[in-house]
C-alpha cells in the first residue's frame, strides 16, 4: 500500500509546526520567569587574605513578566469580570436561581483566581483552554448538578499539554483534543519511566457531535500506552473543553502569546546592555588614581587625605583620576530605548504602570491617546476571552437544567472624571440629545431615575406644609368611654 506524498508532506508539516509552537512556549516561560542566560562571565577574584569569590555584575530583567501581568489586570481588573445569567424562557426567579448556581460553580473554581490563571497562561502560551471536570464515577441527570455544584470543577489546561485536531470547514473549532498530563509518581520522583497519562477526547461524528467519547491511557515502565479503565461516555454536543485564542491569529487554530521572539529578543539585548553598564560601573564609577613617574614605594608614601594637600617627591610625577568611558551615556542611553521599543511591541506603556512625569488633570481625550496601545490589545483580547466565558457558562448552565447565557460585565478600560462626564452629557442634551439616551449611555436607568425624581419632590412638597398643618387632625382620636357590663 503507497502513501500519497502529499499527504506525508503535510503530516511532517503539521508535526514540525507543533514542535515549534511548544518551543515558542517554553521560551515564553522563561521569560516570564525571567530565567534568561546570563550575558556575562562571573569574574574570579581573589582577596589579600587568599579567599577566592566570585562577582556576578549581570543585570536580569524582568520585563516580559511585568508586561504580560499589566495586561492580564487590565483585561479582567480587580475585581474580575462578573456574569449577569439572561435564561430564554425570561422567569426572573429561575434567573436569579441560575446566578446563584453559576455563581457558586465559579466560586468553588476559583473564582477572579480562576480568571487570573486563565489569562496568565493564555498570555503565555497564547491559547486559553478549561476544562469542565464532574467529579463523580459518570454522567448524571442535570437535577443532580443543579443541587449539587460542588460536583463540577473547572481548571485550567497548558496548551502546550494539548494536542487538537480541527476540520477544513471551520479551523477554530477542535474536531479532536488529546491532553497530557504527568502522573503523581512522576511529579514525586518516585517513577519517571511509568510518567505520562493521557485524556482523549473524540466526538461520535466530527461535523455533528450528539456525544463525546473520553479515553484515559497511562504509561507503564517501558514506557508503552496502556488503556485505564472504561471510556466515559459525555451526553452532550459539545465537549468538556473550552477554548479561545489569546490574541487573534486568522486562519490558524492557535493563538498569539504575548510574549513572542521580538519581546524575548528585545529583553535579552537590554539584558545584555545593563549587564555592561553595571561591569562597568562597578569597575570605573569610583574615583581610581593613576600615578605617573612613581615607583610603587613612592606611592605608597602619599599620603591622599580629603583634608589635606598631597606633595609629590619630583616635578615630573602626577596623579590623574581614571573616568568612566565615554561610551556608558551611550549605552545608557540605548538601553532606555529599547526599553521604549519593548512598550511599544508588547502595547503596554509606560504610563500603564504609573509613570507620568510632569502631568496634571487629563482630560479623557488625552487619557485614550497615552493608553491607546494597552487599550487596544485589551479589546481584542476581550473579544476572544469574551466568547471563551459565554460558551463555558452556556455549557454550565445547561448541565444544571437550565437553558440561557450569561454576558460579560467588563470593567471600564479607563478612570473618569465625573466632572467632565456629567458636563458632556449637559452638552449632548443642549445639542438636542434626549434625557434618557444620555441617562443610558452613562448606565443608568432614566425610569428609576424618573421614580426616584418624583418620591423626591413628594418630599420636599410634604416638608413645604408641615408648618401649616392643623396639629388637631394629627392627633390620636381620644378612647371611647367604657359602656360597662352588657344587661
């Protein structure tokens, strides 16, 4: 049987790319840890006393870590980013059970830390994946999740330990996931041969799944698959896995990492840089004498005192004082910039992580032009992790019985100025825009408002006729007398 050559083309494509994308990750990694290679050998030095030690003057920076945790507290804030559950048939008190059901499943998730880890590794990785686990021995009816919550986990997967296939008709949906993990005995030390397990996740039919198959294999000490137990059966359409790009890359199911060859590249040669510079005023930043024409006896006979005046033995001796190289504000100079053009690539700006100088009151105009970059990145990264959120939490609440979505609340990108927000909208509402077009825009709801507006002037109406009221009709009816014993 021959195998077409394009198709083996293809495989060995697909393969390489694979091994590629799981480097790109763990250069990622270690630059988020900012564990990079130091630029610079240690210098040996030996003191008077014979004691030999070593000087590290490399200088590690932590950028690529600062930058990706800048952009992930943007992305969701303080806080995190709370779901308001909307259900189709429209019942406010199965809504308001459904929230407080979704609400507890996250919170035993992790809650904002769950969302954290997820952008964290996206970030990273540049693909954010969860999993949906129920913690019992198979599939149950929706009634039992619904009253009990505590049975399904979520958790956040490492791309680089999942494997997806996907089907020409739709590239960012998987067909197939295959994850793998280490098992406890590899994670102790205790057996490194017998290490790997792995979870497959296969639909009953790729273009219209009714159920998913799972598959739990495990290495033994040969290091051969060994199947483990029965595979589980997951009643659903959908899998047990939810996925979104963490920047979007068309036409590729992978997404981008925030922390790519130009970011690790540009942090590594700042690296490089402030190492030299710190050598180098280890070495010459202190004021070091030559002498010239002296003997080193002679030297040591002057005496150098800050308060005193230092006579040499001849006319043709000098001392002179060693400077630091005219090159240094030169390389200080281009470790500034490219600090500058890391900003730049990675989209976070200087002013993102509080450096302002000489600035007062901005306007908000002048606010969106400096965050522009940051602002930009966090509405396309909540467009992907927007729709990651919707698809786990219309899976959630359909494995508690219920049938609806949940939209995202996201924080505001920016502060404001209450003053100039409140003198734009008397703005609008001079230019012809309506009270509650511009109650609305600013999340508020001009009815209530309206409510509230009327019991207000009620009020101030009472307290207006309080002093002309007849203090008669206020008074209490005095008791009737006693008829006494009925005859």
């Amino acid at each position: 049987m021959s195998t077409d050559p394009t198709t083996t083309l293809i495989e060995q494509g697909a393969k390489e790319d694979d091994d590629q994308r799981r480097r790109r990750i763990r250069d990622a990694w270690t630059a988020y840890h900012a564990e990079h290679q130091k630029p610079l050998k240690l210098r040996r030095v030996i003191a008077e006393d014979g004691t030999t030690y070593q000087i590290d003057d490399n200088v590690i920076l932590g950028w690529s870590g600062d930058a990706l945790d800048t952009s992930v507290h943007w992305l969701f804030g303080e806080e995190g980013a709370p779901l308001q559950v909307t259900l189709d048939n429209g019942n406010e008190a199965d809504t308001a059970a459904a929230q407080a059901w979704l609400d507890t499943v996250l919170e035993n998730s992790g809650g904002p830390l769950l969302e954290l880890e997820l952008a964290t590794l996206g970030g990273i990785t540049g693909h954010a994946i969860v999993r949906i686990n129920t913690l019992n021995a198979g599939p149950v009816p929706p009634a039992t999740y619904r009253y009990r919550p505590e049975l399904i986990e979520l958790t956040v997967l490492d791309s680089s330990d999942v494997d997806a296939e996907w089907t020409p008709r739709n590239v960012h949906r998987a067909s197939k996931w295959v994850a793998t993990f280490r098992t406890e005995a590899a994670a102790k030390g205790t057996d490194k041969r017998a290490g790997l397990e792995r979870h497959t996740f296969e639909p009953d039919d790729p273009d219209r799944p009714t159920r998913w198959t799972i598959t739990v294999d495990r290495t033994d000490k040969a290091g051969r698959w060994l199947r483990i137990g029965e595979p589980t059966v997951w009643p659903w359409p959908w899998p047990p896995i939810v996925d979104a790009q963490n920047i979007p890359a068309p036409g590729q199911f992978w997404g981008r990492s925030d922390i790519d060859a130009v970011n690790i590249a540009l942090t590594r040669a700042a690296i490089a840089r402030a190492s030299d510079l710190n050598r180098t005023a280890r070495i010459h930043a202190h004021p070091t004498v030559t002498a010239k024409g002296m003997t080193p006896a002679q030297v040591q006979n002057i005496d150098l005192g800050n308060d005193k005046i230092t006579a040499l033995p001849a006319p043709d001796m000098s001392l002179e004082y060693v400077e630091l190289p005219e090159g240094a504000s030169t390389s200080l100079g281009w470790l500034s910039e490219l600090h500058d053009q890391f900003r730049e690539h990675a989209r976070v700006p200087a002013v993102a992580a509080g450096r302002l100088d000489a600035a007062g009151a901005l306007s908000g105009v002048a606010l969106r032009i400096l965050f522009a970059p940051l602002l930009q990145s966090t509405s396309q990264k909540r467009l992907t992790y927007g729709r990651l959120i919707r698809d786990l939490t219309r899976r959630l609440l359909a494995l508690g019985g219920w049938q609806g979505t949940a939209t995202v609340q996201w924080p505001d990108l920016l502060p404001t100025n209450d003053l100039e927000v409140w003198q734009t909208a008397s703005a609008e509402q001079a230019a012809g825009v309506s009270r509650d077009t511009s109650l609305r825009s600013r999340g508020l709801d001009p009815d209530h408002e309206a409510e509230q507006r009327a019991e207000e002037a009620a009020a101030a109406a009472n307290r207006m006729t309080e002093p002309y009221t007849d203090p008669a009709a206020t008074q209490d009816p005095p008791p009737e007398p006693d008829a006494g014993p009925a005859a």
